[in-house]
C-alpha cells in the first residue's frame, strides 16, 4: 500500500496534484491496472488500508480524531482521512474542516460554502 501511496503523490505532483485539491480530476488509476487511485473513496477499505488509516489517525488529538472520523472523506479530494497520512485540520468560516493533504487547503479556501455544502450534505 505504501508503494501505492507513494507511486500516486508522485504522479500527482508531477502532473500539479490531479485529484487531490481538485474534485474536478481524478488522479488515474495507478499503474493503469484498474485499481482506484489512493485519493478515491471506495465502499470496501482493506484491513492494511484501515490500520494504516488508524495510524494516521492516532496522530491527532483524541477530540479531533473523534472529529475527522465523524467527517470520514476529504470534502476536496474525496479520499478517506488518514489515508493520505494524518489529516490537515483548517478551520473555514468559523467550522473545523479536515482535508486528505495540504493540496486541498487551496481550493477550500478559495470556495468554502462549495465544501462546507458538500460536508453538509454527506
């Protein structure tokens, strides 16, 4: 997973973080062999994904672990929290907001009422 992690930041850097700060592109599904980029969100997290996700996750304050598990996705990217390592915590409009990597503090900002809506409604 690691390996896979690493093979999409790469890809992501290199064409200007496709799929993560954007949730107008997706970041292509790595090495081509139909398996989801890191950055989307699926129904099903293996137990390797999810204790790699706990692991993120334990690097938070226990309030705010308690928060980001309740957010459960990146209302930017679209990823799990913790999946990208440990969650970014912003706060926008006066609402505690987390986000899957620093890449997507930008577009938060920029449009706030577009994600906080999107919170909202998930």
């Amino acid at each position: 997973m690691k390996r896979l992690q690493l093979f999409v930041f790469a890809v992501a850097v290199s064409i200007g973080m496709a799929g993560c700060g954007s949730d107008d592109t997706k970041a292509p599904p790595a090495g081509g062999n139909g398996e989801p980029a890191a950055n989307e969100s699926d129904e099903t997290t293996s137990a390797e994904e999810q204790a790699e996700i706990d692991a993120a996750l334990a690097n938070l304050s226990d309030e705010d672990r308690a928060l980001a598990i309740a957010q459960v996705n990146c209302p930017v990217g679209g990823g799990k929290l913790g999946s990208m390592d440990t969650p970014v915590k912003v706060s926008v409009k006066g609402r505690d907001v987390f986000l899957c990597c620093e890449g997507c503090r930008g577009p938060l900002e920029k449009d706030p009422d577009k994600y906080l809506a999107k919170l909202d409604a998930e």
